[in-house]
C-alpha cells in the first residue's frame, strides 16, 4: 500500500487487506506512517502483488522501488511486478485496542497492472510467510511483548527453514537470508536488552 506524508513523501507498507461490505479493510498499527497518512489526507493505493521480491523490496529496500501517477489520488502507484492498482479512500475508521485501528477504504479506481508473472512456487508462498510473521516480530518487539515475539520468530524460522530446502532462485534466496537475519538480531536484541 502507498500513502502520501505531509511533506510529500511516499510512504510503502506492505499489509493485508480484507473485503467487508464495499470496502478493502486494512488493520494498521496506530503507531505508523500508514495510519498517520491515512488520517492526514484519507487516499491510499492497494498494489497488490503475489511477487515476494517485490513484497521484500517495499518493505526493506526501498531505495530501489519507483512510482508511477495514479488516475484518480495524488498517491502514487509503485511501477513494478504489480497485479493490480486499487486507488482508494478512507471513508472511516474505529480503534481496535489501544494499539491499531481498522480503516475502511472505498475504492474509486481499479487497473489491471502488468503483473507478476510468477509461476505458482513454494519458495515465494515461503517467504511472503516470512514477510508477515516479520512484520509482526517488529510490532511486537517495538509493544515490549518479547514471548509473542519469540513465537513468531519460530514461524520466521520455520519458513526460512523450508525455503532452504527448496534452494529458490538466487535473489529469492539472498532476500530470505538477509530477512532471516533481521529478525535473528531483532530477538536477540529484544532479549539482551531484558537481562
């Protein structure tokens, strides 16, 4: 998902989205440039993607991603393996807890992007899995919640574990490494830092 900063800047956040009654349902920590962005100017665009080289790169390389004009928001668009671009806008939103919030999306827009062209591969389900689990870890890490972090580092472990033993494609495999590290020094820093 991209949303636009006060400043202009793109924001690139790799989340789910979920379908309920019209709107693309998003559940964003309250605490990201996400939700502040959605708040500041209520436009938003879905880049859905089932390349998890892409998926990577949005959320830890940012650097390398490019962006193109939307139709119908001032948030751009990323230019890259994209399935499809859904220009939205929040129409409402509720608090879940004290940590995240719902936010419902209208969408006003819908492109077919030139697509992934990825064959069905169980490396890429693998590291998608990672991805999420790791953005977890993040949120639970950042919330001092180290046992639900340690239990979602066994699932980044597990799947990282798998793709090793599917030897994927080289920048497959050089993503899944630098991912499996990250969260390796994220636990283990989370758990120093309690001694």
């Amino acid at each position: 998902m991209t949303t636009l900063g006060r400043d202009g800047t793109v924001n690139v956040a790799p989340m789910g989205v979920d379908y309920m009654g019209g709107y693309l349902v998003i559940k964003p920590y309250i605490n990201t440039k996400t939700y502040e962005n959605l708040l500041l100017n209520n436009e938003a665009v879905i880049n859905l993607t089932n390349d998890s080289v892409l998926y990577y790169d949005s959320l830890l390389n940012r650097k390398g991603l490019k962006f193109i004009k939307s139709l119908k928001v001032k948030v751009p668009r990323i230019d890259g393996a994209v399935d499809y671009y859904i220009e939205c806008v929040l129409d409402k939103y509720e608090h879940l807890g004290k940590d995240r919030a719902m936010m419902f999306l209208r969408p006003i827009h819908m492109e077919i992007g030139r697509g992934s062209k990825l064959a069905y591969s169980r490396a890429n389900t693998y590291l998608l899995e990672m991805l999420i689990y790791y953005t977890k870890l993040k949120a639970f890490i950042e919330y001092d919640a180290i046992s639900e972090a340690l239990r979602t580092f066994t699932k980044v472990n597990y799947y990282f574990s798998e793709l090793v033993r599917l030897r994927p494609t080289e920048p497959l495999m050089i993503r899944a490494r630098s991912l499996f590290n990250e969260s390796l020094n994220m636990v283990i820093k989370a758990i120093l830092s309690k001694t």
